[in-house]
C-alpha cells in the first residue's frame, strides 16, 4: 500500500489535507485521470460530509487525481475513521 496526501473535492467544497493509502493506482488510458482505489483517513467531522456511493474527485499532492466514490467506513482505534474507496466508475 502507498502512502500520500490530497484533497477531497466535494462539489462546492473540499477536504484538504487527507491522508491517503493507495491500493491501486493506474493511469487511465486516452485520459488524464486515474484509476484510484485504497482507504481515505478522515475525521469524525470531515465523514459527515461524505456520503457512500456519492462521485468524487480525489487529488493527490504529487498531481495526480481520479474519480472515486466511498463504498464504506470504519472505525480504527486511532479516533480517526477509514474510508475505503474505488475508481468511478468502475
């Protein structure tokens, strides 16, 4: 798994500074965007304002962004909550 961080576009807002792990990381071919899958580390506040199923855009610090959507969440014993995420769409 590899490790980054980026923002969250939420439509009309975003999250920033989201700690990433990556499972999968595939450029798409003909387009600019990834395929992006693995886990998104977020705050209990900052998972209020996601929704499961929901489109969208990841952005990774080194430039790199792709469509996802939040297919589910848990609860580690850090306080902080995992989402996991694959490619939109699939």
């Amino acid at each position: 798994m590899h490790e980054s961080h980026g923002e969250l576009l939420l439509g009309g807002s975003r999250l920033h500074h989201v700690h990433v792990e990556l499972e999968q990381e595939e450029p798409l071919d003909g387009h600019a965007d990834w395929m992006l899958s693995g886990e998104l580390r977020v705050s209990e506040v900052e998972a209020r304002e996601l929704e499961l199923e929901r489109h969208y855009l990841l952005q990774l610090e080194d430039g790199r962004a792709g469509p996802i959507v939040v297919t589910r969440f848990e609860q580690p014993h850090d306080g902080t909550l995992r989402a996991a995420f694959r490619p939109h769409p699939e």
